[in-house]
C-alpha cells in the first residue's frame, strides 16, 4: 500500500499499487476491503516488528550483538505476505 496515488500509483511498469489517495481516503478501485478485525491486527504485527527492529539496532550499536539489518519502513512486508497467504490457505 502506498500513501500516495501520484502518477507512480497508475503506472504498472513501476509496481507500485496505491490503495490510499492523496487525502488519505482508500481508492475504491484498489480497496481490497479488509475487515477492521483484520487491519487492526496487520496494523499490531506491523507496530511490534517495528518495536523488535529498534531494540535490535540499540543492541548492535551497543555491540552487545553482531549484525543486524534494520528493516524500517519495510514492517509491511513480511507481515502482508503472512496475511495474504494465511487468507487463502
């Protein structure tokens, strides 16, 4: 889901699908009408990966572990993956 609708959002070649528009409102040709069950959930696993990622980086700028690559800003993948493949198994 993208937060913007510009141009980018309408040209395929770029892979980019735009759910929300400029206003923030959904488009209705891209709302994939999600339960707000669903999107409260997503939004949860979303908000403790981003909680985990940030304890990680502390922990690795403290050398207290070796390596860890941040992953903000990304919290949609993994957890959008998981949901699409749980609703359709």
């Amino acid at each position: 889901m993208a937060l913007s609708s510009g141009s980018a959002g309408k040209d395929p070649a770029l892979g980019l699908l735009c759910v929300l528009r400029d206003d923030g409102r959904t488009d209705p040709a891209t709302d994939p009408f999600l339960a707000p069950e669903n999107l409260l959930a997503i939004h949860k696993e979303m908000h403790a990966i981003r909680v985990l990622d940030e304890a990680l980086v502390a922990l690795q700028r403290q050398g207290r572990i070796g390596f860890h690559a941040a992953c903000t800003g990304q919290e949609a993948v993994p957890v959008g993956t998981v949901f699409a493949i749980r609703r359709f198994i």
